[in-house]
C-alpha cells in the first residue's frame, strides 16, 4: 500500500515537472482534511449484521486526519491542470457482536470482536477550463483504494479463543466530470466551492486466515474435524458512481502570494456489485481432508452468498472539514 502511494506521487510529480517548462504560472502547496468515514460495507464486516444468525452487535469507528501535497500548473488564464493527492492511515473500526453459532449445534452463541487498521489514498486530477471569472469547468480521473488489515478472537462457551486476522485491499479508477465557482466576499476574501460526479471501475481482494473473515475452523468446539482449516479468497468488481462537493472560505495573502482555505467536503460513492469469486484452499489436517473440502465447499457457498448481500449497493461517505495553504508562482511577471 505505501509503496502504490509513493509510486502514484512519483509518477504525478514527474508529469508535473514535464509541464512545468509550458506553464505560465504554478501552484503548490499542502491540503488536509480531517474526516468522517461512513461505510455500510465496513460497519456490516464489523458489526456482523450481514450474518443473519448475529442477535447482538456494536460498531465504531474514529474520525481520522488524511494528508498530502497540491500541485497545479496554469498555461494561461483559461487552462489549468491540477493534481491533489491524500493519504492517511488513522481509520480504526473496531465492532464486536454475537452470533448463533453455526459450526456446532453444541455450541448456541459465539462472540467475535476484531479491529483494523486502515489505509486509504486519493489522486485527484483534473483539467480546468475558466468560461468566465468566477466560473469554471473541469474534466479528470479520479484513482483511490483502501488497504484494511484485520485482527481480533472470537471466543465460544468451552472452547479456546480463536485468533482472527486478514487482509482486504481495494482500487478504483475512473473518469470525472464538475463545475467550480470563486465568489469574492471583500478584498482578498472569497467563497470556493465545486461539485462533481464520478464513475469508477474498482475491484476488491479478500486474503484471510480467520473465522468470519474467509477462514473457516471446520468442526471446531467438539466437532470431529476439530484441527481442520479452510481458507478463502475472495476477488469481487464493482461499478461505482457518485458525487464529490466542496465549499470554502479562502484568504489570498498577495504580497506573500499564499492562500489558505478553511472549508468542509462531501464524498460519496455507491458500488454496485459486477462479478463476484471465491476459491476454497489450504486444508491443514490430511486425515480429513475430503470431508472437510466438502463442508468447505458448501460453507464458502454460504459465505459468498453473504459477501454478495454485504457489497452489492452499498453506500461509501466521507464527510469533514478542509484546510489548505496554497503557494503561487508567475513566471510570465518580469524578472
């Protein structure tokens, strides 16, 4: 995950640089933005209230700072290209809930908690066509993904704790299209705000060795194939579309030529389940191998069934507050 960040950063920064000996001004500078993630998808995974044998659940996740350089090169005063890119990695979800058991009538509740560690990205790049003062249009692509690692136990009556874990990694490309507007308020100060809609193509990969997350302990709690293990991958692709709107107070300090921005944005996607696989492997105990691979089969049949209900339609938010300071360089004034 970070080496796909510093990549994406490297690869902006070198384009940048090629279009900077056409540009008769650039901007630079850093962007923040300290957000509210609200996923049906990550609270569900959490929660567990896609599994319909949960009876009791509860969910959190804290808000989380994302960070990261602004660049954009104007040619002239009606076209400009510019590139923001935010990383962060301070998502903890965390859930906890119980749930009939279903890997042994001798067992009738189990508890599962977990927690993660998320990662998110995103590389917005656009290019801006100014129709008037005040107003602009701009066309773009839009690159984001989430890398969420996965650990927790989940402790039945009886039976020893089991340690949970896993990974889950997800990328979306795709086109974009929106409208900009600077309204001045007094000297020096004006009102921002933009909004745009987006359509992605993403995928997403699930690799676990854990129970509830793709793993699956066959006849665990006094089964007969108590030490067998089954492990799933799981590989889905979406279609996504959505909106992306923000609005902001800006300060242009002119002799300083800074400006910084005070503000809040609004992202929301909703995916839309396009094709979906699972694959059974790794049976770890050989004496039983043939009628564990078969309750494997059937259970990871189940289990996609629930992931399909989980992923398909559902809805991804980010909402919060901005802050930007923004340098401008002319290199068509006179030396």
């Amino acid at each position: 995950m970070k080496g796909s960040s510093v990549a994406l950063i490297c690869t902006v920064l070198f384009c940048m640089n090629v279009l900077n000996a056409s540009a008769a001004g650039m901007k630079i500078g850093a962007t923040a933005w300290y957000s509210w993630w609200d996923s049906n998808y990550v609270e569900d995974h959490f929660s567990g209230r896609s599994d319909p044998m949960t009876i009791k659940s509860n969910y959190s996740i804290n808000p989380a700072p994302l960070y990261g350089p602004a660049l954009s090169f104007d040619f002239n005063s009606t076209w400009s290209i510019n590139a923001i890119f935010i990383y962060g990695s301070h998502f903890r979800p965390e859930g906890r809930f119980y749930n009939i058991s279903d890997t042994s009538p001798s067992i009738p509740l189990k508890m599962n908690s977990s927690s993660a560690r998320v990662e998110k990205y995103d590389l917005d790049t656009t290019l801006s066509w100014a129709v008037h003062n005040y107003c602009k249009l701009f066309l773009g692509m839009k690159y984001q993904g989430y890398g969420i690692d996965v650990s927790g136990y989940a402790i039945a009556p009886g039976s020893v704790t089991r340690n949970l874990g896993g990974e889950q990694v997800s990328s979306s490309f795709g086109p974009g299209l929106g409208i900009g507007v600077t309204i001045p308020v007094v000297d020096n100060l004006y009102i921002l705000g933009s909004f745009s809609g987006v359509y992605l193509r993403s995928r997403w990969a699930l690799r676990s060795s854990s129970l509830g997350y793709g793993d699956f302990i066959l006849g665990a709690y006094g089964d007969p194939y108590t030490i067998n293990y089954l492990r799933t991958k799981v590989n889905a692709a979406f279609n996504a579309g959505g909106l992306n709107s923000s609005l902001s107070l800006a300060y242009v300090f002119q002799k300083a030529s800074l400006t910084l921005s005070l503000g809040g944005r609004y992202q929301l996607l909703k995916f839309s389940l396009d094709g979906l696989g699972s694959q059974v492997f790794n049976v770890t105990n050989p004496a039983n191998q043939n009628a564990a691979l078969s309750y494997g089969i059937i259970y990871a049949l189940i289990y996609q069934a629930q992931v399909r209900k989980t992923l398909d339609s559902t809805l991804d938010h980010f909402y919060g507050l901005t802050f930007s300071a923004i340098y401008s360089l002319d290199f068509s004034r006179p030396k």
